[in-house]
C-alpha cells in the first residue's frame, strides 16, 4: 500500500512536469488560430449558378498560360521558362475542380491577388463577371476526375513552389533518372536538370521574395494545427508572407496532408502494426517478472 | 604463486575459478551482496537507469551505422536515410529519442529519492558524488547528442550553449572559437561533437557507472527508515535459513526479482511513449534543417535543462552566468551542506521536510519558466524562483546544523 501511495506521488508530479513543459507551454508560446473548415466565410456566396457548356468556351482563354493534360492541352510554355515569364510556372488545370472550393475558386478567377491575399499574384482578373466565373467553375468540375491521389494534390496545390526531396520532386518535375559516364562518373543529364531547376529556384526566389521551403518533413516540423489554419490562410498565422491562399477545400486539405505524412512520416504504418506486438510483449514480460518475484519472495515478509 | 591443477579441464569449473576466482566474484557481487530488505520500487531505478542507458547504446549503434557527421548531409541522414531507407530505423531513433529524455527523468527521480532517505550520508559520499558525476556526463551527452541531426534547434542551442564560454564581460571570444573551431557552428563544431557523443563521453560515463557501483559496494545500500544495519550479522541470518528474521537480501536473486519486475513495468511505459507518444522528446523546431540566417522564435533547451537554464536567464549576463555556475555545482555539495548527523527520510527531519519539497517544486516551476518566453509575469515568477533556489541552498546548512539528532 504505501508503495503504491509513492508511486501515485512519483505519477502526479511526473504528469505536471509533463503539463507544463509540453501542452501549457506550447499553449502559451504560439498564437491560437481559429481555422474555418475550409470554407473561407470572408467570401460571398455566389448568386449565380454555373453552366459547363459556356465555361467550355470561356476557358479558351486560361490555356494561354496553362495547361489541361487531362483536356489533351499542352502548355504553351516549359516550366522554366514559364517562371522566368511570370516568376513561377502556372500550374496545370486538370485537377482544379477537384481540389479548389467552388466558391474560392469563382471569387478567385475575378480578383486574385485579392482572394489568395498575396501581394503581388502574377495572375490577372480571368472572369468578366460572376456568371462567367461560375461557368468555368462549373466546366472545371465536370472534368475533374473522380480520385485524385495525395500525390497530384500536393503537385497540384503546392508543387511548383515547393519541392519535396525525399519524394524526388522538384518545383518543376520528379527528378529524372539519369546515368553517368562510366568512365568518369559524370552525368551530365542529371548536371543539366539540376541547373534547369536552379534557374526556376532563382527565378521564383525573386517572385516570392525568398525560396518556399522544401516540404519533405514540415509535418513534423509543424503542429497539425498550425499546418491546417495556415493553408487554410497562411496570412493568419504569418502576417505578411507571400504565399498565397489556396483556396482547397477540406477534402483537397485532406489529401495534400496524406502525401506529406507519406514522405515526412513514413513509419506510422509500420509504428502502429509493430507497437502492440512490442507492448504485448512487455506486459508478459512484466506478468511473468511478477510471479518470478512473488515465487523468490515467499518467506521474506 | 598460485596453484594451478594441470589436470583440470581447460573451461571447467576449477580450471576457471584457479584463472578468474568466479565463485568468489559470484559471492561479493551477487549471491552474497546484501541488500536491506526494507526497501521500496524506487530502489529500482539504479537497474532501471542502466537497462535504459543500455538501451540508448544499442540504438545508438545501429544509428551509428548510418548517420553522416556532415553539415550537408546529418539532416537527411537522419530524417530521410534512417527513417526511411533503414529498416527498422525509425524504431531505433524513437528508442534513442524517447530513451535520451526517459533516462533524466529516472535520474532525476532516483536523485530526489537518494535526497529524500539522506543516502548521501555517513559513508554514502562517495555514491553521492560519482552519481553527480554521471549527471554531468549524462549532461554532455544529452547536448553533443542534440547537435547531431542538425536542426534549428541543433544549431541554435549549439550557438547559445557555447556562447556561454565567453564568460560574459570576460569577452573570451577565442575561448568560443577555439571550442567551436570557427566563428560561428559549422563542420569542425559538428564533427567534434560527434566525436564527444559517441566516443569520449559514453566512455566516460561507462567509466563512472562502474565507479558509481563500485562506491556503492562497502557502505551497501541505503534502506527506507535509514537504519544502520549490521550487514554481516543479518547475512549470517540470512544465510542461516532465517530469511523472514534477517533484515538483508542477497542482490541475486531475490533483489534482482524485484527489479526485474520493476523493469517489466518500466518497458511497458517506455515503449508505449516510443509507439505512440514520442514528440515530447523530438521538438518540432528540430526537424526544419538549420539555418543560420534564421533565429528561432523560441529557443529553449531540452526539458530535463530547462532548471538551470531558467537559473541563468532572469540575470544580467555576469550575475547570470555565476547563477548557472552555482547551479551546476552545488548538488555535488549537498553531503556537505547538509550538517545534520540523521540518516532518515525527510519526513521525520524536521524543516528539512520541508526544505526538500520546496526544492522539487521549485526545481520544477523553475522548469516550467525555462520553457516560457521570458516576458511580463513569466519572467517575474522565474526571477523568484530562482532567488528561491538560492536561498534554500544557503539555508540547508542553517537548518540541518539545527535539526535533533533522531
């Protein structure tokens, strides 16, 4: 009994240590932000419905600059000299009406730099009026493709800013495979696409103002609070940053943070396979420790 | 010289205990090293440090064996090569992670329990001092170790750490340098403590926990009403077949059982944190790769730090350091500082009662502000406390030179 009245004083003092110095202090070291769910209440509800069949044409103006891969429409220019054009490369458009949130995404094709909240967004107004907005919309949505994997998300919606080197993604591709001269190790395919990304680098470091960070591990380098309040408006928690808000729905939030937990937090499988077996293991262990002590112990008391 | 059967069997029984004296070896550390039977869990926590420091040997093997000590390369070594390429490298990194933060909580918990029952005392010095000496060890190891995945906080904590020796209006900027071996951190910085990390300091930690043992051995170890046991005849006892008579265990088994349920225990916890809960001992900040452009909004150390940096902070730089100075130092006094001739638990000591819990709560509110940016009541409260903990330790010699003799 009294051991058990030491060890209940041992737990509780270790438990309010444990308070202070993790839940308490992060509470007090970083700002609340209150998210919205993705659904970006600052924006008008739109009062108008979109037809696809107008949008159809109305697009014909957006593959001046993008592409839609999925339409069979290539991009008129490369990614590189896309970014040394505009200061970043425009992304493709096949899995917008996928990943964007219908009344975002309408706001956004008529006032960009307004909706992303970004200084200075390359983009121009691309909608006439709130019909035209809502019938591109309405095009975008009906060729979106059903399932879309965490990976075309995160290409799609952070890709050209961001790389992701332990998934071997640059701003402006996968890394190629290359091979290197046997006889003298050089490889020169892989020397020219590392130049072909330093220039994009360079070029999108003058459009931001600095390099957006690789986003290999930011899922444990960031709370999940943090990451979803920020995407979801990234002025909220870093007044003044230059990027952009995205304007992803819950669901294109969703997948994006899959894709960064695979490549930042690829053991959680595995952790959570392996953890019972190992925890099991130790309370036998602990059980049969316990008869073992008892058995020795006869007599002593 | 010795006697040596040239019949015996090389490896028999004989032939090893003419060479190596097992049986004897067996006796004085095993089955006739006495214990006091009146003992509790906490009596546990000298196994439980080193089957977690044995632990924390094995991981860090194997992390050894794919960690680049390299500016460029330590980041993704760790974050990308280990816990992705390796297999089961994120087990072991989590079992080295968790295990580097666990292992100060059960020192800390097995200080305060060798303060609480006065094992410090008559005869126990030396235990005493060699355990502080571990502390300090653990210390240097925790830190280099730290420096390792180079992270911000790697880095960071690297740059304030060392900036320490400067010595505040003393300005020994070379001193920093020569330790840093550059101006600010860079490649010799991680290499050499690297070096520290898995050589020079686990050897002397490995060093001084046989000393630690070895200290332990003569004046055994202390009970729970801190009573002065006459070992040999409560072993005569023992041995004698009045087991529920004799005040003593031998270590092997009967100890040993407990501890090794103690243990189970402990590894049930220690493997649910390292599955399930292990971002307390990983911060965040960590895991973006340092930059030296970029300060850290918040740069604190590691938890089991967060005392004696706190102790450091509220100070002007000089007062400041001498704080810290003081704070590293004085626990090695503590079987000096304490005048009273009792070997008891602190509950039946008079004020020392009270002296020791006002410590741990001071030590740990301490803690608390350690982490806290140091602004408006935060800083205020750390203040105080600090000046608390200076002032309990000045008034441990008043108040012990004072207590009755039990």
């Amino acid at each position: 009994m009294k051991e058990l009245k030491i060890l209940g004083v041992v737990v509780v003092f270790t438990l309010i240590l444990y308070w202070g110095v993790e839940p308490f202090a992060h509470s007090q070291m970083h700002k609340h932000v209150e998210g919205h769910d993705f659904k970006y209440p600052d924006l008008p509800a739109l009062k108008v419905k979109g037809n696809a069949e107008n949008g159809k044409a109305l697009v014909a103006a957006c593959v001046g600059c993008h592409s839609i891969k999925s339409q069979g429409m290539a991009a008129p220019m490369d990614a590189v000299t896309s970014a040394q054009t505009y200061g970043v490369n425009p992304p493709d458009l096949s899995n917008m009406g996928a990943l964007l949130d219908e009344k975002f995404f309408a706001h956004f094709l008529l006032d960009p730099a307004k909706v992303t909240k970004s200084k200075h967004f390359a983009m121009p107004p691309s909608a006439g009026s709130e019909q035209d907005a809502a019938d591109i919309v309405a095009y975008f949505k009906s060729i979106a493709p059903k399932e879309i994997s965490p990976k075309e998300a995160y290409e799609t919606a952070c890709g050209r800013c961001h790389a992701n080197r332990y998934d071997h993604w640059t701003q402006i591709g996968e890394v190629p495979k290359t091979k290197s001269n046997i006889k003298t190790g050089v490889d020169l395919d892989a020397l020219a696409f590392k130049k072909k990304v330093g220039i994009y680098e360079n070029k999108l470091a003058d459009y931001m103002g600095k390099l957006p960070p690789d986003l290999s591990i930011i899922i444990r380098a960031r709370s999940e609070q943090f990451l979803e309040t920020f995407v979801e408006d990234p002025q909220s928690q870093l007044p003044g940053t230059a990027m952009p808000r995205v304007g992803l729905t819950k669901e294109g939030y969703e997948k994006v943070k899959d894709y960064l937990e695979k490549t930042g937090d690829p053991s959680k499988p595995k952790r959570e396979e392996l953890g019972p077996w190992v925890i099991g293991y130790f309370i036998l262990f602990a059980f049969l420790a316990f008869l073992w002590k008892k058995s020795i112990w006869k007599g002593h008391h | 010289m010795a006697h040596f059967d040239e019949n015996a069997r090389p490896f028999s029984h004989k032939w090893l205990n003419e060479r190596l004296a097992v049986d004897t070896l067996k006796r004085v550390l095993s089955t006739e090293y006495w214990i006091p039977k009146n003992i509790n869990f906490l009596w546990a926590m000298g196994m439980v440090l080193a089957a977690t420091f044995g632990l924390l040997l094995i991981s860090g093997i194997f992390l050894l064996m794919y960690y680049q000590p390299n500016t460029q390369l330590a980041f993704d070594s760790v974050n990308y090569t280990i816990m992705s390429e390796v297999g089961y490298g994120w087990l072991w990194r989590h079992i080295h992670g968790v295990g580097a933060s666990v292992v100060f909580l059960i020192i800390y918990i097995h200080m305060f329990t060798g303060i609480y029952y006065g094992s410090y005392k008559r005869g126990r010095e030396l235990i005493w001092l060699s355990g502080m000496l571990l502390f300090v060890l653990f210390s240097a190891e925790a830190f280099s170790g730290y420096m390792l995945p180079w992270g911000q906080m790697s880095y960071w904590a690297g740059m304030v750490i060392t900036n320490l020796f400067s010595m505040g209006g003393l300005h020994l900027n070379g001193l920093v340098e020569w330790i840093r071996g550059d101006y600010v951190p860079g490649q010799a910085f991680l290499n050499r403590f690297f070096m520290l990390h898995v050589l020079l300091v686990p050897l002397a930690i490995i060093g001084v926990i046989v000393l630690h043992f070895g200290t332990l051995r003569i004046p055994h170890v202390n009970n729970q009403d801190g009573e002065e046991i006459d070992f040999e005849e409560a072993a005569e006892l023992y041995k004698a077949g009045k087991v529920k008579e004799s005040k003593v265990i031998p270590f092997n088994p009967v100890f040993l059982s407990k501890d090794v349920f103690v243990m189970g225990v402990y590894f049930v916890i220690f493997f649910y944190l390292v599955f399930y809960h292990f971002e307390f001992a990983m911060d965040p900040v960590n895991f973006d790769p340092a930059d030296p452009l970029k300060t850290p909004t918040h740069i604190y150390p590691e938890w089991y730090f967060l005392w004696s940096y706190e102790v450091l902070r509220p100070f002007s730089t000089n007062i400041g350091l001498i704080a810290f100075a003081f704070a590293q130092v004085i626990f090695f006094l503590l079987p000096f500082l304490d005048r009273s001739p009792n070997v008891a638990p602190a509950s039946r000591r008079g004020l020392f009662k009270y002296w020791f819990w006002a410590l741990l709560i001071d030590m740990i509110i301490l803690t608390f502000m350690g982490k806290l940016p140091p602004e408006g009541i935060w800083s205020t409260i750390g203040l105080v406390a600090a000046l608390t903990f200076f002032g309990l330790w000045i008034a441990l010699p008043i108040i012990t030179s004072k207590e009755k003799k039990l």
